[in-house]
C-alpha cells in the first residue's frame, strides 16, 4: 500500500478530463448543428467544406448579375421592339403616299410624319440606357475589316425594228386616187422606271485573337431604266386587184329566214332578202335540219315546218355572170294536198332607181305583175347595181304574182309570191336569178405599216456594306470561377445607321427610294432583335444552370459540414454518462489512501 501516488485516481481523473472534452465537443455540435466548428474537427472536411462555400457564394452572385443581364437585354430589346413598330408605321405611310389618289399636300403631311418618327427612333436608341448605359446608340466600334464597295454600271439596248404591217380593204368613190407610201403619224415618247431591292444580314463572327465580333452584309441596288420610243406609221392605198372584193357572196342569220347580199367584206350593198313560209294558211317558223358547209357550190340548206311533212331544200348557186341564182324544191310527204305559199321580199342595193326588161323607169306607186316569167327588173343604186329576173326557162315555176313597191323619194321593195297546190307526195321547184352585181366603187387595198424603234438605256448602281466589326460589350460574369462570363454586344440604331435620315415622298428624297430602304431598316433591326433574343435565351439557361449548382453544392457541403443531430446526441448522452462514472470512480479512488490511516493509528 502507497500514498505517494495515487495511481487510480490519476487514471480516473484522466478520464474524466477526456470525457468532458468529448461530452463538450459533443455539445458544441448539438447548439451550433454543425459537425466541423474548428479544423481540428475535420481539418480536410473544413478545406472542401470552404471552397464549397466559395463556390456557391460565388454562384448565389452570378445568378444575380445573369438577372442583371437579362434586365439589361430586355431594357434594351424593349427599346428595339418600339422602333420596330414606329418602321413598321413609317413603311405603312410610304406605302400611302406612293398612292398617286394623294395631292403634294396630302404627301406633305405623311412626310412630316415620316420625319417625327424618325426623330422618335434617335430619341428612343439615345434614351434607352441601363443604370446609366447607354444601349442602343453606340459609336465606339471597333472596325476588323471594310470591304465595302461602290460601282456604277450602264448599258445601252437598242432592238431592232420589225414593222408591223396592217391591210384593209378600201371601198372609195369612183375616180378615187391611189396613194404612195406616206407618213401619217409620228411620234416620240420617253419613259423612266426605277427599282429598288436590297439585302442586310448580320452574322457573328470570330476575330483573329478569339474575340467574339460581327459581319455586316448589306447589297443596295438601284437600277434606273430610261427607255425612248419613235413610232412612225406610213400608209399606202393601192388598187385591189383581187376579184373577191366585188363577187357577190351572201350571209344568213342563224335561225332566222334572212339572207343579206355581197362581197365579203361589204355585206349587205347588194341587197337583202327575206323569206316566209305559210303551210295551209298557216305561217310556218323556219327550222333548218341540215346546211352545207361554208364555201360549198352551190350551197344548200333542208327547212322544215312542225306538225308537217313538208319540207324545202333551198339551194344557192352563183354563176359566171356574177350573179346567184336561187332554187326552191319543196316536197310534199302529207298523204293529202298541200297548199303552200312561200313570199319574198327583196331590199335591192340602197338608192335604187328600178328598170323594167325594156329599160323604163318603174313609176312611183306599187305595181302588180301576174306571171311575172320572162321579166327582168334592173335596179341602180348609188353604191351597186343589182338585177331580178324570173324565167321559167330556169327550169322552175315562175312566181304567182310579183308587186313592186317604188315609194316617191323612198327605198324600192320587191314582193314576189309562190301561192300554189302541191299534190301528195309530190315535188315542185321554184326558182329566180338575182344578179347580175356590179359596185359603183373602187375598190383599193390599204396598207398601214408601223415601224416602232427602241432605245433603251440601264443604269445600275450597287452599293455593297460588308464590314467586320466588334461592338462594344457589357460583361455579365455568369460563374463564380474565372472566365465563366457571358458578353452582351451594343448596337447603334440610329437612324442615320439604319438609313432612314433622308428617307421620304418628296425632293429631295428619292421617292421610289424609300421602300427599299425603309424594308432595309427592318431587317437590320430584326437581324440585332433576333441576337439579343438569343443571348436572352442563353442567359436564361445559364440562371437555370447556377440555380443548380448553388443546390447541388449546398447538398454537399451539407454532407460534410453539417452534423447529425441524432448521433451526436446519442455521443452526447454517452460521454455525460462515462463523465459522471468517472466522477464516482474518483471518489473511490480517494478513499483507498484512508485504509494506510487504519494501519496507522494502530
């Protein structure tokens, strides 16, 4: 037995000691929830833990500055978009005023509206700024490359002339002169169209040392077309020789009974005819069943009547002496007799004074003829002259009785009729000569030749912009790390940058001018609209990104420097337990030396 050192009391106070370190850690978890709160907790835990700090520290800001960023571009496509709509209006009113319905006033008063909004556009781009940057009318451009160019280019085009030769037939006086080959008409006309069309597109670019830049294409082209025009007409009237201009021909209307006398491009001079048709006292309407075919000699056509077997084939015949003889041959298929009755009127050549077969003058008044075979009638007019002759000798049946109408001052008519009895299934044929024809005019052939010479000149002028340029940017820095940034590109939108500053309806604006290059404003604003849409895109995307990270990394970090509050206090209950054990052990253990004082007092 020893008092020098107490050896178990050393030992427990030992643990003791230990144990309350540990039950005081323990507790220092359990009132901060963390299981690192000094490196000596976890010394390579508290480096990750810390950089993770950093990182989403780092992350928590750039999502705020890619929000910044997106302000920004939206501040600045809001600004855009309203520039857009004051072109779209100025594009509305070029388009009005390129109306010819509107006076100089009237285009006066778009062009003043045209002017304010184009004041308007350089008011908005030199207004629309972000925190105090302006976004929309830089001039700090950096130029990489100008290889814009400028060139003018005319050509001349005269085609040759192909005169266009015109021919009429000509019924003139008698006596009437021919004519030589001889101007009639000339004239010179000058005429000038411009088009426009143009092309802008903005392309991104990389630049030499990896810098991010911008290529700006645009083609202006403005073709002006001046095109002269001599046309000169000649005349020429010849004699026609061709025997057709006098020969009679005749033309029926189709479905009716009227046939109309003379040459083919005089119709009518010699006359026309009429026909009706009464069956059994009936008046019968016409109805064809068959004609020939136009030009056929002699021509024909079958007529028949309704509710009847009476038919007719009339057939016309024109002879050598320039005449036509017509031929009637009805047919009548009833099983009784048929009476029929066929009238003609005839309307001789206009102005007629009318003959008898003796050459007397027919008197004023109506004159009646029974049997009228053997008689020929001559009528003389003032523009052709035309016979009527009815002979028996045709081989036919001379009309019943013929009645001439000579009205004093007045236009001759002839009525002749065939008032007869056709037995059952028998046949009959009627027939007269009406002709000889002759024209008392001459006939001549003009010639109208046109001649139209062209001279057309074209002026092309091509201005092409392509410049590489960088803009001047705004650095979003997007990451918590280095070089984790995204560059937003400013843009001037001026209107002298868009083209638009002389733009208008009036001098000196060059009228036809001003929609090409208002449509060429558009595009560009389009073009840098669909760029900052993109980079809007991106950043969104981006603020998706770090979003995701900040809650990955948090998850980790968690991990490491959080504590588990359940395991912690079951450490905690553990080193309280052992702590108050030791606590006993040692009052034990400093009762042991109180044996030796036994021993002592003995």
């Amino acid at each position: 037995m020893i008092i020098s050192h107490n050896l178990a009391a050393t030992s427990t106070h030992r643990r003791i000691q230990e144990n309350a370190r540990n039950s005081s850690s323990h507790l220092q978890k359990l009132s901060s929830g963390q299981r690192i709160d000094s490196a000596s907790d976890d010394a390579a835990g508290l480096a990750i833990s810390e950089k993770m700090r950093a990182q989403i520290r780092g992350l928590d800001q750039a999502n705020r500055n890619i929000q910044d960023g997106i302000s920004l571009v939206q501040t600045a496509e809001g600004g855009l978009q309203e520039i857009s709509a004051i072109l779209q209006r100025q594009r509305e009113l070029v388009v009005q005023g390129l109306n010819d319905t509107y006076t100089t006033n009237d285009r006066q008063m778009i062009e003043s509206e045209i002017k304010e909004l184009t004041n308007e556009i350089n008011h908005i781009s030199q207004g629309t700024s972000y925190n105090t940057i302006n976004l929309l009318a830089r001039d700090d451009y950096e130029i990489l490359a100008d290889r814009s160019s400028s060139s003018t280019n005319t050509s001349l085009t005269e085609p040759p002339t192909i005169p266009t030769i015109q021919k009429t037939v000509v019924y003139a006086p008698p006596g009437t002169p021919p004519e030589a080959r001889h101007l009639i008409s000339h004239s010179n006309t000058s005429s000038t169209t411009q088009t426009h069309t143009n092309t802008n597109v903005i392309t991104p670019i990389t630049s030499q040392d990896s810098r991010q830049g911008y290529n700006e294409y645009s083609v202006d082209t403005y073709t002006t077309t001046k095109t002269d025009t001599e046309r000169s007409v000649y005349e020429t009237l010849a004699p026609a020789t061709d025997p057709q201009y006098s020969a009679p021909d005749y033309w029926h209307a189709s479905g009716t009974n009227t046939t109309w006398f003379g040459p083919k491009t005089l119709g009518r001079v010699y006359g026309t005819m009429s026909e009706n048709v009464e069956v059994d006292g009936m008046m019968q309407p016409v109805q064809y069943t068959s004609r020939s075919n136009a030009g056929t000699v002699p021509a024909w056509d079958h007529m028949w009547f309704p509710n009847s077997e009476v038919s007719i084939k009339r057939i016309r015949t024109i002879l050598p002496d320039n005449s036509m003889q017509i031929e009637y041959i009805i047919n009548n298929g009833n099983p009784t007799d048929t009476n029929l009755k066929l009238s003609n009127l005839i309307n001789p050549p206009d102005n007629s004074v009318m003959t008898d077969a003796n050459g007397l003058l027919i008197p004023n008044g109506v004159t009646s003829i029974n049997s009228p075979s053997g008689n020929t009638y001559t009528m003389t007019g003032t523009e052709a002259n035309a016979s009527i002759t009815f002979d028996n000798s045709l081989g036919s049946l001379s009309p019943t009785q013929l009645a001439i109408h000579n009205p004093a001052g007045g236009q001759p008519t002839i009525n002749f009729d065939w008032d007869v009895n056709i037995p059952s299934q028998s046949s009959l044929t009627f027939a007269f000569k009406y002709g000889p024809f002759s024209l008392n005019l001459d006939v001549f052939e003009r010639t109208n030749e046109t001649e139209v010479s062209t001279r057309i000149e074209t002026t092309t002028n091509v201005e092409i912009k392509d410049i590489d340029y960088i803009t001047p940017k705004l650095t979003v820095q997007a990451g918590a790390n280095q070089g984790q940034h995204m560059d937003i590109p400013l843009f001037n939108v001026q209107a002298d940058e868009l083209g638009i500053t002389t733009m208008g309806l009036l001098p000196p604006s060059i009228q036809e001018q001003a929609l090409s290059r208002v449509d060429k404003a558009i595009s560009k604003i389009s073009s840098i609209r669909g760029i900052y849409g993109a980079i809007q895109n991106r950043m969104e995307h981006a603020l998706n990104n770090t979003s995701n990270a900040t809650e990955n990394l948090s998850n980790a970090e968690s991990r490491i420097r959080d504590a588990d509050m359940a395991k912690e206090m079951l450490e905690y209950t553990k080193s309280n337990i052992l702590l108050q054990a030791a606590q006993a052990m040692l009052t034990q253990s400093n009762q042991s030396p109180q044996s030796v004082l036994q021993l002592l007092h003995q």
